[in-house]
C-alpha cells in the first residue's frame, strides 16, 4: 500500500449524470499529466516519432470544430504529408456489438461526410473518444466504423484497411480503449460504483495500523494527531491489488475478449483504458493508475512493438511467441476466417524486427547490451508460425475442459491451431523451446530407445538434452491474398517420422481425453482430442515428434484421410512417459527400434 498525492480530493470518479461534467474534466485532466510524463520521460525516440510522424491513415475524423452543426468532418490526407504536430491522431479500440447503420460510412453517405456530419449520428463509445480527442487537443481520430467504407462491393475497402492496421495502431499517438463496454452505446466514461474503493482521508482511533496490514498500510498526514487522540490517515490500495485490478478491469474484460482488439493492444506505442474501475494507462514501461501516484507507478513486462528490439529471436519466435498465441486463441470472433488477418498486423511488425536482424550488424537493431548475433537465415511467417522452429508449432492442444470444435469453414490445416475455435496451449515448457528455437538435427528412433530416458538415468550434461525425432521435409501454405492473410485448403506439412499404432480405439480414446492429465504440472500417459465432437473410423496413430529431458515423449496423433496416399490429418496430441522406470498407467502406443521412419503429408 501507499500513500496518496497531495490532492485534496482523490475520491473515485463516479460519473454519475450529476457529476459527469466534472469527473469528465479531471480525468482528461489526468490524461494530460501522464502524458507530459511519458512524453518527457519515456523512450524519448518513440515519443519523437509518434508526435511528428508524417504518417496518416486512408481517412480520418477531424474533431476540430466538435460542438458546431456538423462540426465533423472525414478527412481524407493528401499522399503525401509533412511531419508534425498536425498529424497527430487517436485511434479507438473498442466493442462494436449491433452498430446502428447510421453509424457507418457507406458509398451512400461518404460524400455528406466529408463535408460534415453531426455526432448526433454517432453512438456514446465513439461520441466519447471523439470528445476525449478534441479535450486533448487532438485533431484527428481513426474509428473502423466511420473511417472504413463498410458496404464496399467484395468488402473491398475493408481488405484494402484492414491489413494496414499495424500502421494505423503503430502511429497513433494514443489508443483509447473502452474496456467496459459490450457494444457502441455503452460509452468510454461508464458510470462507476462509489463502493469500489473510497480513497479519501479519514481518521481511524484505538486500533493497531498493523492489523491493517493484510488489506491497507496506514500513512500519517502532516498533522498526524488530531482531537481525542485520533490520526488523520490515508489509505490507498497496493501495488499488487492494483495489478490485480488491472488484469481483472482489462485482461477480463469484454472487450478483451473481442478477436481484434487483441493485435490492437497489442500493436499500440500508448493506450488510456476506460473502466468502470477507474482510468489505466499503460505505455510499454510502465501502468498508472487513476489512484497510482508518480512515485509509486507498477512495472510491467509488455509485448510492445517499439521494445521488440530488445527481445531476443529464440524468445520472440518461441515462447513469447506461442503465449500471445495462446491467448489469441481465447478470442472471439464473428467470421472465422478473420483470425490471420487479426494477427496480420502483429505478425508483420515481428517479421519487420526479424527482418533487421538479418546479415545486420549488432548496432543497427540491437542496444548494445544485447550480445545476439546477426541472422545468418531469413526468418518467415508461415500462416501464425515462425518458419525457424515449425516442428513447436505443432505441439499446441486444446485445453482441458476447453470443448474445442474444428472450424466448419477454412481457417487452417488439421495441424495448425487456427483449425480450432476455442483456447489452446503449447504443451512444452519455456526452457524447451528455447533450446528447440532453431529446428534440432532429427535423431533417429534407434539412437532414442538407446539414449538415457529420465533425469535419473542421465548425467548431468545430459539434462539439457531435447531430442526431436520428427522431421519437417517441406510445407505449402495457400493464400487467399498475401502471406499475412487468410489461407485456402490446400496447406500441406510433409515430415519424416516414426507412425506407431495406438493401441486404445477410436471411442475410448476419445471418452479418455480428459483422465490423468494436468496441464503443465504432470504428464502421464494421456490424449488430449482438438475436437471433442469428432468420430473417426479407421486406425490411429502416434507421429512421434520430441522426447525432453523430463523423459516425455510429445507425439500428434494422426489418422488418414483415405484421400490421397500418405495423406494424414490430425486428431490430437498424445503425451506419455518414455524411460525404464515402472509405472501403473498403460502406454497408449509402443515403440519398435526396427520401425522404420514413414513420409507422410499432413493436411
């Protein structure tokens, strides 16, 4: 806990329609001081780009005369423009729900727009961002609803915007992101419960100030006692309740949970939140509160587009990589095939980073803290995947519980977790990507069996060992547009491995998905099915993929598809142990040292 500043009032803002007006003016208020600090303060190199960029988007909203008949006004930027403070703009993240069609700009009404429209045509979300803008003396705002042409013939506007969105949400000077609101009419300033968290003086007598300490640390005022023996306090929540706080008003929010607000975020230099717990703003370095103080701001280790430099290739193709991933898959979306394009942007500002690594030297992408070499191989996005470790990209499952379903639409092949709709997770921990971020040289199956299998039956040297036996010969990834947007059925992964028969049938295997496993604590002899729903006839094998240090051996379990010859798809992942000591769980598949490895094409 901490104390508060040296503002007199520091109640919670309610934003009731009696004290709107007012909590609206100090919050903007607010903005501006955090702001000025991180302007000042804060990666001074950033902050110089975004307040003099020369770039802007298609069209914009121009907030200059809010308040007069229409005083809005689309703006279309010339190609070309000049750096500078005119150029600055906002952009808004938020929940669009059943937008109302005047809130749209259609071929019908573009040409009105341009020239002026009322805000009476808006709904409150977009009417607020616009009137935050103009407080903060912004000129321009972006929104996808007015500044995307929505009934284009083809949707053809809105491909030609949408895979400009790592642009759009990388210039901008600030996002705002109305996180407590489930649709366009809930507005950015909600109201707020006052029973939340009162933070104002108050005296407190004849208590201990350490039997607070599991809630509240008590700070004395500069008169400390007062009348009848009583101390004039301050209470204010701790850095970890705050934190808490953070994640439950934004991690958990519903527009969290909005498929593109996940790259949104994401792609952002600066984002002010709008909950119904308070003001968050969050710009890469550090989280502030509307009840933080300026001594007392939470450190954050964010994904950020203008920190990726500073993330090494293993990590930012890896783990990292495959964590977003994660959480992109527990976002929803209304047209399924939207997923890569969600992720384009996000996935083109990687590739940008890997780019620079590439036959550079250290100084020119890198602090000079960091001790990583150049790249001696191009590094490519492959469909939601790195190109340089491919055989992880395969180890996701669906999570326990999750009831995923595979997509009845295109979006990706068996083996790709963008087949899936519902949350998934890699099934290898941190440490094993790292040392598998670089495709590890295939070892054959022989070599395997006669390897040590656990911890306890290898040396010390050993322990740090990842053995992959699955070998990825080839991939063809088909695009619909470009190779950030979405694909066609025809993706192939064509691998070398080891296909051993599973010995449970097709129904028990899939009633069994869920016993004896816990993710990420205990591997024991376990499948976890992508689609719960699914009924395959035919035989089922294990592909097996690694074996890590941890003696577990990580397999996708396949079935053909009577398709074509050598054509497989996928059904799941098979995790069990694989070593000398005994066990009571029954090994799902057998391995023979004289198997001889099969090519295969995965679909």
């Amino acid at each position: 806990m901490y104390c508060l500043t040296k503002t007199a009032d520091r109640t919670i803002l309610a934003f009731s329609p009696r004290t709107h007006k007012r909590d609206f003016k100090r919050t903007i208020d607010l903005m501006k001081r955090w702001d000025s600090r991180c302007t000042s303060q804060h990666l001074h190199q950033l902050n110089s780009r975004i307040a003099n960029t020369a770039f802007l988007p298609t069209r914009l909203i121009d907030v200059t005369a809010v308040g007069k008949h229409r005083g809005l006004k689309l703006y279309c930027p010339p190609a070309r423009t000049r750096p500078g403070q005119r150029n600055q703009y906002t952009i808004l993240s938020y929940c669009w729900g059943k937008t109302v069609s005047s809130t749209k700009t259609t071929l019908q009404n573009l040409s009105q727009r341009t020239v002026g429209f009322d805000m009476a045509e808006l709904p409150k979300t977009i009417e607020d961002a616009i009137n935050i803008t103009h407080k903060l003396g912004i000129r321009f705002i972006w929104i996808d609803a007015v500044c995307i042409i929505q009934d284009e013939p083809g949707h053809a506007d809105f491909l030609r915007e949408s895979v400009r969105m790592s642009d759009y949400y990388g210039n901008a000077y600030l996002t705002i992101v109305a996180a407590s609101s489930s649709n366009s009419e809930g507005g950015c300033a909600v109201l707020r419960s006052i029973g939340l968290t009162p933070l104002e003086d108050c005296e407190i007598g004849g208590l201990n100030g350490d039997a607070f300490a599991p809630i509240a640390t008590l700070f004395s005022s500069k008169q400390s006692h007062t009348k009848k023996g009583r101390t004039r306090l301050r209470i204010c929540p701790s850095r970890s309740k705050l934190s808490y706080r953070y994640d439950q008003c934004i991690d958990n929010s519903i527009w969290a949970t909005r498929g593109w607000t996940f790259q949104e975020r994401l792609l952002s230099n600066r984002v002010v939140f709008w909950t119904d717990f308070g003001l968050w703003w969050d710009c890469g370095d550090i989280v502030s509160s509307e009840y933080d103080t300026e001594d007392h701001e939470i450190e954050v280790d964010r994904f950020r587009p203008h920190r990726l430099h500073l993330i090494s290739t293993e990590k930012l193709t890896g783990y990292l990589w495959y964590e977003q991933l994660s959480k992109f898959s527990k976002c929803n979306f209304t047209v399924a095939t939207d997923r890569l394009v969600a992720l384009s942007g996000l996935a083109k500002r990687v590739q940008k980073s890997l780019d620079r690594r590439t036959g550079s030297t250290l100084g020119s992408w890198a602090p000079l803290s960091m001790r990583e070499k150049p790249l001696s191989t191009p590094i490519t996005y492959l469909g939601g995947m790195w190109s340089n470790n491919i055989t992880m990209n395969l180890a996701w499952a669906s999570e326990a519980e999750s009831c995923n379903r595979r997509h009845q639409d295109y979006v990706g092949p068996s083996w790709s977790f963008l087949s899936i709709d519902g949350p998934v997770s890699w099934l290898v921990s941190e440490d094993v990507l790292y040392r598998l971020w670089e495709e590890a040289p295939p070892t054959s199956l022989a070599d395997l069996l006669a390897s040590p299998k656990t911890e306890h039956e290898q040396g010390s040297a050993e322990r740090t060992a990842v053995k992959c036996v699955l070998e990825i010969l080839d991939h063809k990834l088909v695009y619909q547009n470009d190779s950030f947007g979405p694909l066609k059925p025809g993706c192939t992964l064509t691998v070398r491995g080891v296909l051993a028969p599973i010995t449970l049938n097709t129904k028990d295997l899939i009633r069994s998905r869920h016993d004896n496993f816990e993710l990420w604590d205990r591997f024991i002899p376990a499948f976890v099915s992508d689609d719960t729903s699914l009924e395959i006839s035919g035989p089922v094998f294990a592909l097996v993929m690694t074996w890590d240090h941890r003696g577990y051996l990580f397999s996708i379990v396949v079935t053909p598809t009577h398709r074509r010859p050598r054509e497989y798809m996928r059904l799941g992942m098979c995790i069990q142990p694989f070593g000398s000591e005994p066990r009571e769980e029954e090994d799902l598949f057998d391995l023979d040292s004289q198997s001889e490895p099969a090519v295969i094409d995965l679909v």
